[in-house]
C-alpha cells in the first residue's frame, strides 16, 4: 500500500500498490498523525490468538497530479527502506535528499571493486600512546581517496554498506591491509600493534575468527599485534554465541577490544562475562570531562570497574592536554585523539611514530 497526500485537501489516501491508474486512486482516509497513531497498538486476531503487528509506512506527498503511479511508489518505497528496526519509527517521508542519498548509496555500491582493487580504499592510521604519551599501536580507519570524488570519509560510505552488506568486502580488505603492514614492521617495530574494526555484519557472512586467523597464518605475525575492535551492538542479537567467538579470538592469541562503550547499550552487567580485554571508552563523555563535571565522575567509575574486572581502559576522543592528565589520573591506560595525532597515511603515520 502507497500513501500520498491530496495537495489541496492536505488529507491522506492509501493507493493499493497493484494500481495502475491514476484514476483509481481513492477517496483520502486517514490524515498522517492518525496514521502513526494506529500502527503503534495494531492487532489482529484468528479467533484465538491476539497478534501484534509492527506496520511500516513509506509515505509520498503527490505534489504533481500528473506523476505516474510507479514512480509515487518507487519514491514511497524508498522512504520505507529509511525505517530502521528499532521499533521507534513507524512511518517515513519521502523527500528529495533521501532520493539523492540512496542514487549515492547505488552509485558507491558500484564503484567498490574497482576501490578496493586499486587500492583507493586504504587504511589511515591514528595514533594509540600509553600514560607516557609514548605511540604503542594505531587504529586502521578507512578512507576513500576517488579519482573522481577526491577524498571520502568513512561517515560518507561505511553506513551505505554497512546497510547493504558490502561493508565485509571493506573489513576484508582493511584487515588485510593491517596484516600487510604489520608484516613490513616485523623484525623493525614489533611493539606495536594495529587495531581493526569488526562490523556487526560481518558476524553473519562469514567465520570471522577462521577469516582473520588465516590471514596472520599467511602474513606470518604473532596474532597480539592485531586487535580486533567489535561494538556492544554486535551483542544484542545471539549474544552467547557472540561470546564463544570473541572467546575462541582470544584463545587463538587476539585481543578484543570494545569500541565505542557507553555509546549505545552498555550494560555494565554485560560486562562482567564479556571476553573482553580492553574497554574502548567513548568520546562522548570527554565532552563535559574538563572541571570535574558529571561526566567525569561517570568516566572515573568505568575506569575503576575496568580496573576491577582486569580489563584495560582505552579513551578515545582526547582532545586536551587537560582530558589526557585527567584520565590518566583516573587509571586509563591508553588513549586515542587529536591531542596526540588525527587518522594519516602509513607514510606519515611511520615519520610520526618512528621518529
Ligand atoms: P570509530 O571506530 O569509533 O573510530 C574513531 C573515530 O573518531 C574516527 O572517525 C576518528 O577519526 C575519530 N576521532 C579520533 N580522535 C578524535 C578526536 O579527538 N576528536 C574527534 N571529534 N574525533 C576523533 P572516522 O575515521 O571518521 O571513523 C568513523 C567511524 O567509521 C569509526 O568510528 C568506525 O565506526 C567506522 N569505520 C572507519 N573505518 C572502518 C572500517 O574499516 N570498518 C568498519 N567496519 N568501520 C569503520
Ligand atoms: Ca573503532
Ligand atoms: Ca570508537
């Protein structure tokens, strides 16, 4: 079913999505907020069982009369696929962004063999230095540098393929990458380690324990100098399988870090069974961090029960000579941010920390 909306009435009219003239378009039923109003409580029942129903709307407002059937669809349609399963949103309008977003979505979805292949995907390397300020490792983070487009942050293509799937082509590639320069540096800069990340998605394609431990078997380094980056979302479906493979990660001689914790779900509870080694902590909470705010007496608790729990702290996010002097103070043990260095290419990243 389509909904659009009568310009001159401003009402609501469902069209069935199987017609295919303008003139059958019906009478307007429903305005919108009653609309989003009914697929909140929809039930059904067959006479025994009462069935609740999570009804999505794809919604397009028919400014042009004149416009054919199929196109109000697609257009409604392609609303729908912005709903997320969060069961917070029910329906989505279409609008004119939303048409230029998803053509970039498909536009960059078939450029990325040719990117990975010529290499225009690469990692960039952000410094991770310990209480000293002394560089022990670096994140690998993506970037995508088009001959057309010029330089691309991931904030401009990971969540399009995060959506699609084609995100595990990318983690793939990264995580080759990183085995690739860990195998340069060995023999010259053993101590340091490079950390990936791992997609939620890639959980669901593939054995990504059996994926990565080949890789260091074909680039021949000790699997301590690539930690593998997961976020607490990765947890929220299956999570006792989640834990066998983040355990079966460290048996085989990884270490397991927590991205991004405090961002989303943290359950602290969920913490204490976590085969987790190190707790990357979010940069959210440096944002009040200077002058003893709340947010510091928060972060001054994570790092305690890190602490008790064996697990090391990470803090990304510092800015401020202020925030690294503070969090060292509060036990963090590594730290991560534009104080010590942004994301670089492996050539700077190497003049930087080699120096
Ligand atoms: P993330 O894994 O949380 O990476 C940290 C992000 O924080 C990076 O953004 C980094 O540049 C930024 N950052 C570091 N220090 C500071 C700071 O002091 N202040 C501020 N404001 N920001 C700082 P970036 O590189 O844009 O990456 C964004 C996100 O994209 C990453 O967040 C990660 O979730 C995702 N991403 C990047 N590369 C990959 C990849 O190869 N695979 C996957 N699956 N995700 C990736
Ligand atoms: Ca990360
Ligand atoms: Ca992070």
């Amino acid at each position: 079913m389509i909904w659009t909306r009568n310009a001159s009435t401003a009402d609501w009219a469902a069209i069935p999505s199987a017609c295919s003239s303008r003139s059958l378009i019906p009478k307007p039923l429903f305005d919108a907020d009653s609309i989003a109003a009914e697929l909140v409580n929809f039930t059904v029942t067959d006479g025994v069982f009462t069935h609740h129903l999570l009804i999505h709307l794809g919604v397009y407002e028919v400014k042009d009369p004149t416009i054919d059937v199929s196109v109000m669809f697609d257009r409604a349609h392609m609303a729908l696929t912005t709903i997320k399963d969060d069961y917070k949103t029910h329906i989505a309008y279409y609008d004119s962004n939303l048409r230029e977003k998803i053509l970039w979505g498909q536009k960059i979805t078939t450029m990325l063999d040719d990117a990975l292949r010529e290499m225009q995907i690469r990692p960039y390397l952000q410094p991770i230095t310990d209480a000293t300020g002394k560089v022990v490792g670096a994140e690998a983070l993506a970037r995508w540098i088009h001959p057309e487009h010029g330089f691309l942050s991931p904030g401009v293509f990971i969540p399009v393929f995060e959506k699609n799937g084609m995100i595990v082509e990318v983690d793939r590639h990264m995580w080759r990458c990183a085995c690739k320069i860990l195998a340069d540096w060995k023999g010259v800069h053993d101590d340091l380690f490079i950390s990936v990340n791992i997609s939620p998605k890639d959980f669901y394609f593939f054995d990504v324990v059996a994926e990565i431990k080949a890789l260091v078997q074909e680039y021949q380094i000790d699997p301590i100098k690539l930690r593998i980056e997961i976020t607490e979302t990765v947890m929220m479906n299956d999570a006792e399988d989640r834990m066998a493979i983040l355990d079966e990660f460290r048996r085989s001689g990884f270490i397991v870090e927590m991205d991004d914790f405090g961002s989303g779900y943290s359950s602290l509870n969920l913490l204490k069974d976590m085969p987790v080694d190190v707790l990357k902590v979010d940069m959210k909470f440096l944002s009040g961090s200077e002058g003893g705010s709340k947010s510091n007496t928060i972060l001054r608790s994570i790092m305690q029960l890190a602490e008790d729990l064996g697990i090391a702290s990470l803090t990304e996010g510092v800015e401020t000579e202020q925030q690294f002097r503070d969090l060292s103070a509060m036990g963090c043990r590594l730290f991560q941010g534009y104080y010590f260095a942004k994301p670089m290419p492996l050539e700077e990243f190497e003049q930087f920390a080699f120096k």
